[in-house]
C-alpha cells in the first residue's frame, strides 16, 4: 500500500524545514502542491526534482482523485500548502479523505504552523485555546463572529491581513478593549515583530502607522487570563 505523506512547510524562514522533510521530499514520486509554484522554489532551494500536480482548494476533489490514481499505481505522494501545515486554515482535509477512503497509508511530517509558533511566544496562560484562521472579510459578519469568539470566554487565535487588521482590533476594542493580546507580524521573516498588551494598546499602536506590511496571526486571550 502507497503512503500519502502530510508535510508541514516553512511559513517563512526556508531554515525551518526538518531534515525528515526534505528526506521524504526527496523519495516521493509526487508532490501535490497547494501553489505548484511557489513549492517549485522550495525544492529547487534543496536541489529536489519531482513531478508535482496543482491540488489547491478551487480543485482539490478533482485533484484528490488524481492522488488517489497514483497511490493505487504503488508510488507515494507528498502534499504540501503553501506554508506551515496542511489543513490548518489551507486545503488538505480533502484529499486526506479521499486518500483514506481509498485505504492507504497517510502520514503527517510535523513542521512550521503560525498558531502553534504564535501560541509559544504569546505568553498564553489559557488552558483552553480556539482556533478561527481567518475572519469574514464583510464587516458584519466578522463583527458578530468576534461577538461569539470573545463570548465564549476562551482564548482563540486569528489570522488576518494588512488591509484588515486594524479593523480588527477596532472590533474586538468595540467588545473588550482590555483583553490580552499578541500580534506577531511576518513571523519567522527579515521584519518579524510581536507586540504584546491589552487590545486598546496595540490598536494605538498599530493605527497609528500610515502603512501595514506583511501577514498578521492575533492570539487573544481568555476572559479570566487577560
């Protein structure tokens, strides 16, 4: 039976690839890519040459399928995202299904993921914490999301872009401007930044820049560890 192998892929910082990685990179027969391009200069960056096939969420039931074909053929495949962990807010969970529906051998190459590196430096004391990924971009819907996500009660962690975040703030400030938050910027990247203080104090200082660059992951904390 053919092993479809899950693989975690640098976020920035092409450093942070494991050595298990780039082995099983090397021996697959396969690579499904989230961007085949912008894995294309992952392995060219590790002197890696192997046949790759598109498998991005416009396409991944169809791509799956294809997987599937050439996992029956007795040949492993690797899937990657575009950066940090598949299924983690990126596609994956589909032709994870399918690949087990078919039977075979499908195992995760732990590498990067934003939540898990931005929950390490957060100072997070929560026990429980929620993942969203990324909001509605509609101010409506992302404003009521945020309602409920700070309702709870437990910490949850966010991804949001330049255009957007301090909207974002402006929203949770609407709800609770003294929740804990940290906000890391480009992590793992040349202009990597965190900042770390009650939303009212980051929101002063992120709004009070005339541009926003690079990707952004907000963890925020729970109600009774802000």
């Amino acid at each position: 039976m053919a092993t479809l192998f899950v693989i975690g892929t640098p976020i920035g910082n092409l450093g942070d690839i494991s050595f298990r990685a780039v082995e099983t990179l090397k021996a697959v027969r396969l690579v499904a890519a989230e961007d085949t391009r912008r894995t294309l200069k992952l392995l060219t960056h590790f002197g890696i040459r192997v046949t790759m096939l598109s498998c991005r969420s416009g396409n991944e039931k169809v791509a799956a399928q294809k997987v599937v074909s050439f996992l029956n053929s007795g040949g492993d495949v690797a899937y990657t995202s575009d950066a940090g962990t598949p299924g983690i807010s990126d596609p994956g969970s589909a032709l994870v299904r399918a690949v087990s529906a078919a039977g075979h051998v499908i195992i995760p190459i732990p590498g990067p993921s934003a939540f898990a590196s931005l929950i390490s430096v957060s100072g997070a004391m929560d026990k429980t914490i929620m993942f969203e990924g990324f909001l509605s971009p509609k101010p409506r819907r992302r404003c009521m999301r945020v309602k409920e996500l700070l309702d709870t009660g437990n910490a949850f962690v966010l991804y949001e872009s330049p255009f957007r975040i301090v909207k974002l703030l402006q929203d949770l400030a609407e709800f609770d401007n003294e929740r804990y938050v940290c906000v890391g910027r480009e992590m793992t990247k040349f202009h990597e930044e965190y900042l770390r203080g009650s939303v009212a104090e980051i929101l002063t200082v992120l709004s009070g820049r005339s541009e926003q660059m690079g990707e952004f992951s907000i963890f925020v904390s729970g109600k009774m560890c802000r």
